[in-house]
C-alpha cells in the first residue's frame, strides 16, 4: 500500500470548533434552565453535560457535517453525553466488557484504510478511506441507538446515507443483500483469539433495507471523526435495528443474491435474528424487549423508557417490512 498524505484524521489535535449541535444544544438547554424547566436537578446536570463537552480535551479531528434533511434524521431527544458514547461500548474484538473498548482500541490502526466493493455490482472498486469521506456531503443525524441487550442512546453521528455509495456502485438485478465486513486483524485486536463470535464481525442488510436514506455511514459523531472505540474509521448506524447489526470499520461491502451468514445469526441463531429490527413485542428468549434503560439517566429519577417500535422508525421504515411476520422473521 503506497504512502498517503496525512491529512489529519487519525490524530487528536486541539481544536476550539464547537460542532454546531453542541451549540445549538447548549443554546436549547440555557433556554429551558431560564425557565426553570425540569427543575434544579436536571439543569444542573445538563448544564455539566455542556460544560464537559466543550472543555473536552484532547479533542479529535474536526468533521463537521450540516443538518440532516433527511426525514426521521433528528430526533430532539437529550443527547447522551460524549463521555458516555465513548466509553460505554461494544466491540467485542477489543473486549467484552463495555469498558474495554475505550481501554483497548488506541492499538487500532485506521489509516491508511480501504474499503473493497465486491460482488453483484456493476462497479466494483476498492475505495481509499480518503475518496470516501469526500463521496457525499457529511450531513449531521441524530439518532436513537438500540442495543439488544435492553439499554439505549442518543448520538450526533455525521456521515451520509450509504444509498451515496450504493448508487455509485451500480448493483446488478441480482443482488438482493449487501453484506459488511469488518475489520479482523488479530495483530491490532487483542480478542481476536477469543471465541465469542466468529470473526472477522459480519453483519448484512437486505438491499431494499440498506437504500433506505436513514441506514447512515458514520464517519464521524459530536462533530469530530469516530473514536476508535466507536468503530473508526467508517461504520454503519442503522437507527431502526438493534445495535449489532451497525458494524464497525468495515473493510469490505459485498453484494451478494443470498441471504449473508451473519456474527450473531450465526453464533445463536435463536437468539439473534438476520433481520432484528427493534420491536418491543418480540422478546429476546432470555428476557424483555418491551423497555430500555437510557445511558446516563439511570441515577435517582430514572424509569425505564418504553421502547418503541421500529425504535420509533416506524413511518420511515415500516413499509419495506409489509407483509412479513415480524415474530418469525425477527
Ligand atoms: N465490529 C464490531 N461492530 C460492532 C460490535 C462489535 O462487537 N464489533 N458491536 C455492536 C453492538 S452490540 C452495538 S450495541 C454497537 C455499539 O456501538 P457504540 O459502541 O458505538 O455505541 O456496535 C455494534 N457494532
Ligand atoms: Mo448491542
């Protein structure tokens, strides 16, 4: 692989831009402090949250993106905090304890970085990470992230719908799935050698799923490009679905006729479904799926949320599911 220039994603570097959502947040929050809105307690914390996030050290590299247009892209819900975002995780080749990621992923290495297009398209190619981050306009969303085992986020991700790069692509009429594949090195990996899952961590989308404007290659989140922990350096975040099927530094899009083998469907196939879309009315076999706890809210006035169907998708993505049986094909 030839030299590349660097152009600055792959270090921290000072900065004092403030992305514009933490501003806009800020703004939203002194306004309903002034009015005294949720009382002493909450703006008291919010008004930390703000704080904490502006005086961030050791911030990463700018990336801004412009508000989403895109319907369902914003949802006005209190963000959860970038400490949170960042050092509760999963990703399970750096560690399964959600501490572990943050510890472990600085051995990441996401530059140079590829990612090949391969399989049923019209115009397979390999991308360097730096055409990619110019293919489409970084666009800022916010959305709901769901995980399976029962907890949820909020999280400002920029990117672009990967409908940009699928469209580029040209699939041919015979792929009806696209397959991602993630980063497997055990040199950089510490729990490659374990055997949780089977790596490299494989996730798919049934095409009609992946065109849909809200699936969102994330590139970046609170303005700045991904922290390793978060998937750096380019990701999936498909806000209607349980949080495994968001793979993390995908190396490789495949489109492909049949359905992929996926991580999760294949270590417990009962468990976890090819398609698993939230859905608070089919439990996981082990326990509810009908409530989630919100990361960061969980102190003294914390109730459990509600979740939502679709995790509250449902008028931008209910339709590419009419028909199916969503017990069965969970
Ligand atoms: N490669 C890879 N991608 C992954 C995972 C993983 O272990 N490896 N975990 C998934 C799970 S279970 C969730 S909930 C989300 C978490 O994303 P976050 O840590 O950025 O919130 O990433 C998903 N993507
Ligand atoms: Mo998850």
């Amino acid at each position: 692989m030839h030299h590349r220039p660097n152009r600055g994603f792959d270090h921290a570097v000072p900065s004092e831009i403030t992305p514009r959502s933490v501003y806009e947040r800020r703004r939203e929050l002194l306004k309903l402090m002034a009015l005294g809105a949720g009382g002493a307690a909450l703006s008291g914390w919010v008004a930390r949250d703000a704080m904490a996030q502006a005086a961030r050290p050791n911030k990463l590299a700018p990336l801004p993106g412009t508000r989403s247009t895109v319907p369902g892209a914003i949802t006005m819900e209190k963000l959860t905090s970038y400490n949170d975002v960042t050092s509760y995780n999963n990703y399970y080749e750096f560690g399964t304890d959600k501490a572990d990621p943050a510890r472990n992923a600085g051995s990441l290495k996401t530059r140079p970085w590829t990612v090949a297009i391969e399989g049923e398209v019209k115009k397979p190619k390999v991308y360097d990470l730096d055409e990619l981050l110019k293919l489409a306009p970084m666009e800022e969303r916010i959305y709901r992230l769901r995980c399976v085992e029962g907890w949820s986020m909020v999280i400002p991700w920029v990117g672009y719908s990967l409908s940009e790069l699928i469209k580029r692509v040209e699939p041919t009429g015979n792929a009806k799935y696209v397959e991602f594949v993630t980063l497997g090195d055990a040199k950089q990996m510490p729990f490659l050698g374990s055997r949780v899952l089977s790596w490299p961590y494989v996730e798919g989308l049934r095409l009609d799923e992946a065109m849909n404007p809200l699936a969102l290659l994330a590139f970046g989140l609170y303005g700045e490009v991904l922290p390793n922990q978060n998937g750096a350096p380019v990701r999936l975040a498909v806000p209607w679905k349980y949080g495994f099927k968001s793979g993390k530094s995908i190396v490789k899009i495949r489109f492909t006729d049949k359905q992929p083998l996926t991580s999760w469907n294949h270590a417990a196939a009962q468990e976890y479904g090819f398609f698993s879309n939230v859905n608070p009315t089919v439990d996981h076999p082990r326990w509810s799926q009908a409530t989630e706890r919100r990361i960061g809210e969980d102190g003294l006035f914390a109730k459990k949320r509600a979740t939502l169907m679709f995790n509250g998708y449902e008028a931008q993505v209910g339709q590419l599911y009419a028909g199916m049986d969503l017990k069965k094909l969970f």
